[in-house]
C-alpha cells in the first residue's frame, strides 16, 4: 500500500470531524479524526437533535446494541434542545472510571471513526494526544472496533502506546501507566480497560492500527524507535509553528518582546537523523504550502502533514460563521496567531487566534466564571489521604490551590476544553445564559490562507487544498 503524501492534521476538539477526515480520505489522502473529546461531542450532538442523522446511523452500527441504546436513552433529545438550555453533563475521566464514562468514550471513537470510513476504502487515522492519559485506553478501542488504520499522537512521549495497541488487537486486558502528581518513588498507578465488554460473539481479534508518533526531535524519535513498548511505524515531524499545542524550546524558555516562547536552531530538525532511522517520516508545521509537497519529498520524507489549510475549508467542523470570518480576515491581513505559554493548563505553549470575543481576549476572560465541568486537562494527584484528586490550573483558583497547586500556575491560564467545544458549534450554556466564548487555534501560516481562498473567493474546499499542494507532484502510476 502507497503511503499517503498528505495527512490532514488531526485538530480537536471535533475541527478534524469524521465529515472532513471521510472526505480526505475520499480524495485519496489519510483523513484523521481527532479522538479528543469525542464523548462529550457525541453527548451533545444527540442532544442538538442530531439533525442529519449520522450520529444515530452509527449508533446503529455498534457491536453491543444494549450499550448504544441506553446511550441514546439517556441523551437524544428529538428536536433538539433549546438554543438558550444547558447541555446536560455526563461523567468525568478518572483513574479509576466507571462504566458510563468508558462506553461513552469506545461508543464516542467508533462513532467518529466509523462515519469517517463509511462507503469507501480510504485510509483513516485518529488523533489522540499523549498528555490527555485518562480517556486514552477505551479511545483506542473505540477507534480499533470501527477499523482505523492509523493511531497518530503527540503532546507527550507516546512511548507505551504501540504495545498498548498489540494488546487490544489481541482483545487483551490492557493496562496504561498515569501520572500522579506526589506518588511516592516507586508508586505506580494505572489505567485498566477490559475490553470484553464491548466484543461482539465471534470476534477473536481486531487489525492493529499502524502507529505514527508526533515529535520535534530526532532524539524523541531515536528513543521511541528503541524504547517504545512496540513497533513505531513513522514519525511526523512538527515544528513549533504548527498549530495547537507546541512542543516548549529547549533549554530555558525566554519570551520574546510580545511575550511568545522564543525558538531556536536547537528546536530546527535535524532530517538527516531522521532520514538514518529508515521509518516513514512527514513532515509538519508550516509545511501546508504550495511547493512544499516537493520539497518534503526532496527531502527524504514520505509526506506532510496539513492541519491549518483544512481547518477552515467547508468540510471542517469549525462553526461556518466564525470560518467566515477568520478567511475574510486572512485575506485582509487583519489576522495574528499568538503563540501563548501560559493558556493551557498543559504547560505546553498553545497557538490561539487573536479575536475581539474569545477566550485569547482576557477581559473577555476575566469575565467568564472559572470551572472545570469537562476535566480533559485535569492532572491527578495524590492527596494527604492517600486517595487520588484532580486538579487543573484553570478551574475555580481557590479549589486549585485548596488541593494543593501552585497559585503562580493559575496566572493566564485558559479553559482550553470548553473553548474548542465552543469553537465547533457546541458551546454549554450556563445557568445564568452565559455562553462559553470561542477558542480558536490554527498555524502561524494562518495569515497566508488566501493560498487556498484568494480574494474574491468566499469559502474553499478540501479538495482545493489537496489540488493546490499536489499541482506539481506527479502522480503515482
């Protein structure tokens, strides 16, 4: 099988929805889902009404009838709910979840996954990040039931991963190692998923996705290559202009006059590493260019790797409004990305787009009453008890540091998950008809989207951006 010379990135929450990853995947390109917040996106679309049908249709589809019913029993709302009500909560990750939020999470991955490689034999992969622990396991598994090709996942050392992925297409029990902020030396604590709960009779094994890891370095990939837990079958290489989340410079973080990190030749790839590896690698991160196709290819790489280009083509799952918007401004240049070290309670720098009413504006913000109702970023850790809590930097600042956080890691934090929610058109609404404010991220190339959408053109497809960056690449024969 040819390897694809385009991935289209796999931007969460719900922008690389299973509509934009079908049709790449339809054009002759790898689709990716992202698997970021799939629960919760799958809660909220039956809520909405469903309108087109397709979230039911795969509901349809899944192996055990009995989980997606209650799951529809408990969250479809015909017609939809009222624009002006709250979205109705579902459970949280933890360590230890129980079984509404794990069928949530597998329904939600196969939902996304299965939409995506509906009516064709495309390639289609799914996006999850490294840092987001706690969902990961029953998104694999979700992801693996529909039959996704490809696993790709950043944000971290994904270094357990591919012997995670060898167990649950061997429908093993599974187990992944989370981070416990004050474990003591020694102290391990993990993730268990059992799949069989979710297997169908007869099924003895499911085809283990190839698995692609996202990295800044060729020291990363040199010590996945000889450490991971499994096979790595290619790299995407992405630099720090990309969007989202950034990898931090190496060495000490110092910030520029606007008060972005500042990156270096140290934080430049170095492809003749990678070139020696001998795995596939794509290359990312202001890559999505005319011309630059051949150029990775010059290079040794298999490909590249474009999310901002999709990201605001007609078949993204931003909202259409604010798509509107964003092209207008590119094409005007009245546009600026913001490389920010503080927004995300990550701790890694996060691409946001500067606009009058989102959260990258901080009186906007300073508005917005702190909570944490979705907790994808929450870190655990462990309390005077011994027991296990959960914490983020951008919840309610005097529960942070009631359990014991930093005070100084509160300062310009965002509320990234309820930002992106907000982004694709499912914001919450709050009690007090407080609207969750947008959260848009994409590329420091943002400013150069008229290469797809030139002045005069109001909107752009996928198959634009595939056309223009394939125009001079000859094609396979």
């Amino acid at each position: 099988m040819n390897l694809p010379r385009i991935i289209q990135g796999g931007m969460g929450v719900a922008v690389s929805d299973w509509n934009l990853a079908r049709t790449v995947s339809q054009l002759g390109q790898m689709g990716v889902v992202s698997g970021t917040g799939v629960d919760t996106v799958l809660v909220r679309r039956l809520q909405d009404g469903d309108p087109c049908g397709s979230v039911r249709e795969a509901l349809a589809a899944f192996p055990i009838q009995e989980i997606a019913q209650k799951i529809l029993d408990r969250y479809f709302v015909p017609g939809g709910k009222p624009a002006d009500k709250p979205y109705i909560s579902k459970p949280l990750h933890a360590i230890d979840p129980g079984t509404p939020i794990l069928d949530l999470t597998v329904v939600g991955n196969f939902c996304e996954v299965w939409l995506a490689k509906r009516g064709h034999q495309g390639v289609v992969g799914v996006n999850l990040l490294t840092k987001i622990q706690l969902p990961t396991l029953p998104s694999l598994f979700g992801a693996m039931l529909a039959g996704v090709d490809y696993v790709l996942m950043g944000a971290g050392i994904p270094r357990a991963i591919p012997g995670a992925l060898d167990k649950l297409s061997k429908l093993e029990v599974t187990n992944l190692r989370i981070d416990v902020e004050g474990a003591d030396s020694g102290e391990v604590y993990e993730n268990v998923f059992d799949p069989s709960r979710y297997l169908p009779k007869g099924l003895s094994e499911l085809i283990r996705p190839k698995f692609l890891a996202i990295v800044s370095s060729a020291s990363l990939a040199l010590n996945l290559a000889k450490k991971a837990s499994g096979k790595v079958d290619g790299f995407i290489i992405e630099g720090w202009t990309a969007g989202g989340h950034n990898a931090p410079p190496r060495g000490a973080m110092t910030l520029s006059e606007k008060g972005e990190p500042i990156y270096g030749p140290r934080d430049e790839a170095d492809l003749a590493a990678f070139r020696e590896l001998g795995v596939p690698f794509w290359l990312a991160g202001s890559w999505g260019q005319p011309g630059k196709l051949e150029e990775a290819l010059s290079e040794g790489a298999a490909g590249i790797q474009v999310g901002t280009a999709f990201a605001f083509c007609n078949e993204s799952g931003i909202n259409r409004d604010l798509k509107d918007r964003i092209i207008k401004a590119a094409q005007n240049k009245e546009l600026e990305v913001f490389t920010d070290p503080l927004a995300s309670p990550t701790g890694f720098p996060f691409k946001v787009v500067q606009l009058g009413e989102s959260m990258s504006n901080d009186a906007v913000y300073e508005k917005r009453n702190r909570i944490c109702d979705l907790g994808y970023l929450r870190s655990a850790y462990k309390m005077e008890d011994g027991k296990i809590g959960y914490r983020c930097a951008s919840e309610p600042i005097d529960d942070f540091v009631r359990k014991g956080g930093d005070l100084k890691e509160t300062c310009g934090r965002k509320c990234v998950c309820n930002g992106l929610m907000s982004t694709v058109s499912i914001p919450q609404v709050r009690k007090d008809g407080y609207v969750e404010p947008v959260l848009v991220t994409a590329g420091d190339r943002l400013v150069d989207l008229e290469e797809f959408c030139p002045k005069g053109q109001e909107r752009y497809s996928a198959e634009d951006v595939i056309r223009i960056l394939t125009a001079k690449v000859p094609a396979r024969v």
